[in-house]
C-alpha cells in the first residue's frame, strides 16, 4: 500500500453550531468508512505565505483549506476513497498525490 497525500481546496467553515454538527458528523463518517486506511486525519490550514529565493510574499494562487493522509493500493483507489470527503459536498475538490519515501 501507497500513502496519498489529500490536498481540499475550497468548502468553507461553519456558520452555524447546527452547521458545524452536520460538517464534523460527515467527517467523522468519512473517517469511519476509511477503514483503517487514514494514516492523519490532518486539519484545516490557515495562514499561508509563498517561500521563494526572494523570501515570503503573499500567496496568490489557489488556496489549499486542508490535508489528510491516507493509504490505499492504487491511486485509482485512493481517488474513489477521496470523493467521499465532506469537502467535495460542500462544493470543493481534493488533490490525490501519491507520496513515496525518498530516503
């Protein structure tokens, strides 16, 4: 098995505490379901800054809002295992990487 790093890009945070019970109840299924293959659950981001030859400067590009990292045999199978993240519901996507041990 292959470890997959799961980039969400969009989705938003709860405005409500009946929201944010319905937001952390689809996690919290999705984490279920993955059966033993979520390696970090991970979290939401927040600030960023680009790093560059120059130093920081503002982030303009398309926001990553958070990560996990799961595993599974097959990039087509960490795919399925991805469209099941609340995220993708809530109008976002997920960026599947697959990750090797380079050292």
């Amino acid at each position: 098995m292959a470890n997959f790093l799961l980039l969400y890009r969009g989705g938003g945070m709860p405005q409500s505490d009946e929201e944010k019970q319905r937001v952390m109840a689809a996690w919290n299924k999705w984490m279920t379901d993955m059966d033993g293959d979520l390696v970090d659950a991970g979290n939401p981001t927040s600030n960023v800054k680009t790093v560059n030859t120059g130093g920081p400067v503002d982030f303009s590009g398309d926001r990553v809002t958070g990560y996990s990292v799961i595993q599974a045999d097959t990039l087509e199978h960490a795919i399925e295992k991805a469209k099941g993240v609340p995220v993708v519901a809530d109008g976002g996507s997920v960026d599947v990487y697959e990750t090797f041990n380079a050292m």
